[in-house]
C-alpha cells in the first residue's frame, strides 16, 4: 500500500513539475524583456503597436465577415514556403509581432494570400474596390463580394472623397455614387494597419 501511495505521489509531482514549465515558464517569458513592444536597434527605436481607433474596429468586422477562414497572417520563414517569394512580406513573422494583440488572426487556411503585410501593397482605394468585386481586382480570386458593405446614393453636391472609382458595367447611373459604409471604412483601416515596417533582431530581414 505504501509502494502505490509513493507511485501516485512520483507520478503526481511529475505531472505537477510539467505543467509548471509548460504554463508558468511559458507566461513568464511571453511578458519577459525578450518579448518587449519597443526596444532600441542600432540607436533607433522601434516601438510595436496594437490596433486602436477606427482599425480595432474594423478588426471587429473582420472577425465577423469571417475573413480569417481563408487568410493567414503569417509571413513563413525561407525554406519553409514561398511566402517571401509571392512578396507577402519583406520579412518572415515573429512572435513580438502579436505581442500587442489580444486576439491573434493567425488563421489556418490560405485560400487567398497571407494579410501579415497587405496594408504595404494595397491603398484604401485598391480594398474599397477589391471588397466590393473582388473580381475587377484579380481575375483568379475565389473571394465573395462584399458589395452590402457600400451602397449607392444620389450625388449632393461633390462626390465623396472615398466614392468607388467604378467603371464599365458597374458604373452607376448619372448622378448617383457608390461609398463604403461605416463598417467598410473600418475593415479598410484594419486591413491598412497590417504593415510590418519595422525590423526586429529576430526577424533576419530579407533584403
């Protein structure tokens, strides 16, 4: 009866001695100095942020449109996919990336391209109308519409500044425009809030 109480209490500590390494050990260095928002390289301050404003929540709406069911935000190392190739980052991912996000979008699928650094290739004008046909945008895209995101309305005065630049069919009649809505104007900053422009040790830069 001893020999098995001893069994259980060897067994007990091992499991015990496991889950604080895992767990403890593991939250201590995610909020240690390594994995800081800002440091200072070669005299330069690079300081790391999250999204605030009108990104957060058009971080919100990207959630909800399910966006993350078919885009990573991962920039894959070399050797490990042709990430760098495809010009979806000037860098591969690291971990002080999302040190500032309290919910990471990773993603598990990439039906269409990795967003990690989408904000340095595309301007507000390029998503607007890419959301509304993604089909006028890329020929082989396999995205939907989001064209409920934007209506159309009678032009008062001069257009609005963000009215979709829209041509052949999808011209609307004189007069009237097709604008974002609130929700779009938000995912788009979401969306141009993805940039990495900043260099980490970590991240070994492919020039």
């Amino acid at each position: 009866m001893k020999t098995f109480a001893a069994l259980i209490a060897i067994v007990f500590f091992g499991i015990s001695i496991s889950w604080f390494c895992l767990l403890v050990r593991g939250a201590n260095f995610l909020n240690s100095t390594e994995l800081e928002p800002s440091l200072t390289v070669s005299g330069d301050d690079v300081v790391i942020t999250g999204g605030e404003g009108l990104a957060a929540q058009g971080k919100q709406v990207y959630r909800e449109l399910g966006c993350v069911m078919c885009h990573t935000q991962q920039v894959r190392r070399p050797g490990y996919g042709g990430d760098l190739d495809r010009d979806w980052g000037s860098r591969q991912s690291v971990p002080r990336d999302y040190v500032l996000q309290e919910q990471v979008m990773m993603g598990g699928k990439r039906i269409g391209p990795d967003l990690s650094n989408v904000g340095a290739r595309h301007d507000a004008a390029w998503f607007f109308a890419h959301l509304n046909n993604p089909g006028s945008r890329s020929d082989a895209t396999t995205m939907p519409s989001y064209s409920f995101l934007f209506s159309e309305r009678e032009v008062s005065g001069t257009s609005a500044a963000n009215a979709l630049d829209l041509q052949g069919n999808e011209t609307p009649a004189d007069g009237f425009e097709v604008v974002p809505s609130d929700r779009a104007v938000a995912l788009v900053a979401y969306l141009q809030s993805l940039n990495l422009d900043y260099d980490l040790p970590e991240s070994k830069r492919v020039k």
